[in-house]
C-alpha cells in the first residue's frame, strides 16, 4: 500500500484539495515545534546546569551559586526575576528552587502562558562554606 494512497481518488489521481490540505497540517506542525521546542529545550538545559551547580554545591556559598545560576540564566537568555530564584543552604542540605513563565503568542493573535519550575535538593557533603 502506498503512503498516497489515501490521498488519491478511485482513479488513482491526487485530487489537489487532499495535498494543500497535507501540507498545512505539516506546516502548522512545523511552526508549533518551532514556537515550542526551543523553550522546552531552555528549560532542560536550564535543569542541567542547576543540577550540576547542585552537585558542587560543598565548593560554593549561595551568594557564589546565586551569581553561578544567574550566568547560566543569561547565557540560555531566560528572562526570569531574581524573586524567583530561591536558594536555601544549611549545614548539610541545599535547597535549589526556581520558577518562571514564557509567553508564546502563535500567530500573532492567540497567546499561551507556559510555566517551568526547577526544584532539586541535595546534602552538602561538608559544611565548610556558608
């Protein structure tokens, strides 16, 4: 059976309705993954650097992981508030809380709010720093 197949009539032949049809479901899937993929791709590597920054968390004050994180944040150009980066270090534990909103307006009419939030935990494996 042939992927054509049913986009052609009885004789076989592609009706043109079915093909213009075809390509703008592929085109509006093209231009969704390309309003979308780019901030989920942010947002996952945002994940990684803060786990990674979580990781030596025992070399580090929060002011130092602060400034590490908001680096980060300007590097990937994530536009998130410093109210919403919570960083809280005790003797044995750090606590890494991030929050934010990206709004997306697909074709410049319809806007969609989408909310990220990173949250990780961690023992701190010497209380050195602080």
């Amino acid at each position: 059976m042939s992927i054509l197949r049913p986009l052609s009539n009885q004789r076989g032949d592609l009706t043109p309705g079915k093909v213009v049809s075809v390509i703008a479901i592929v085109l509006l899937l093209v231009y969704g993954a390309l309003m979308v993929v780019p901030t989920y791709f942010k947002y996952e590597m945002l994940k990684y650097e803060v786990r990674s920054e979580l990781g030596n968390a025992h070399y580090y004050k929060a002011s130092e992981m602060r400034k590490h994180i908001n680096e980060k944040i300007d590097n990937w150009s994530i536009d998130i508030p410093e109210d919403n980066i919570t960083i809280d270090r005790g003797d044995y534990f750090v606590s890494i809380f991030i929050w934010y909103e990206v709004e997306k307006v697909f074709f410049g009419k319809w806007p969609y709010v989408f909310y990220f939030e990173i949250d990780y935990q961690d023992e701190v494996k010497s209380k050195d720093f602080e």
